[in-house]
C-alpha cells in the first residue's frame, strides 16, 4: 500500500467498507469525507489502478453501473496498514 496516493487508500478503504458499491456510492462517500466535489475524470482512473494492482475488482450491476469489490490482497493490505497506524495511535 506505500506506492499508492492518499486518494487511492481512500478509495480503498471506502470499497472495503461496502458489499460492492457502484461508482456514484464510493463518490459520493468520498466527497463527504474531503468536503468538496470529485470529479468522476478523477475518481475512475484511481478506481482502475487499485483493479490493476490487484486491489480492487470491478464487476457489473446492471448493463450502465459498475461495482467494485474488494480483493482478498486489497483486504490484507488494509488490514497490515490499520496494524501500522495501530503501532503509532493505539
């Protein structure tokens, strides 16, 4: 997890957070956390690099939306970064 940006480990810590969320719901979560509007050109290209390493799967909902979900890796990879952030805060 230490060659992503801080963007892209929120995003990964939101698609953890759900049972395959579309697009909008990681959006709108994210907005929420940031305070201000991101704009989707932003968001879909950091959802596609957390899919090409491994992190995150993309899935389909209906023949518009897509979901995501949450790799067993990207899981692990969550986990050992609250454990680190444990050693620090705990």
């Amino acid at each position: 997890m230490h060659d992503l940006t801080g963007f892209q480990r929120d995003l990964l810590f939101i698609v953890g957070g759900y049972s395959e969320p579309a697009g909008v719901t990681i959006k709108d979560d994210v907005e929420e956390y940031y305070g201000k509007e991101v704009q989707y050109g932003r968001l879909y290209p950091n959802l596609d690099t957390l899919i090409d390493k491994g992190l995150v799967e993309k899935g389909k909902k209906d023949g518009r939306t897509n979901s995501y979900l949450i790799t067993n890796r990207g899981r692990r990879e969550v986990q050992a970064r609250l454990d680190w952030m444990d050693k620090y805060y705990d």
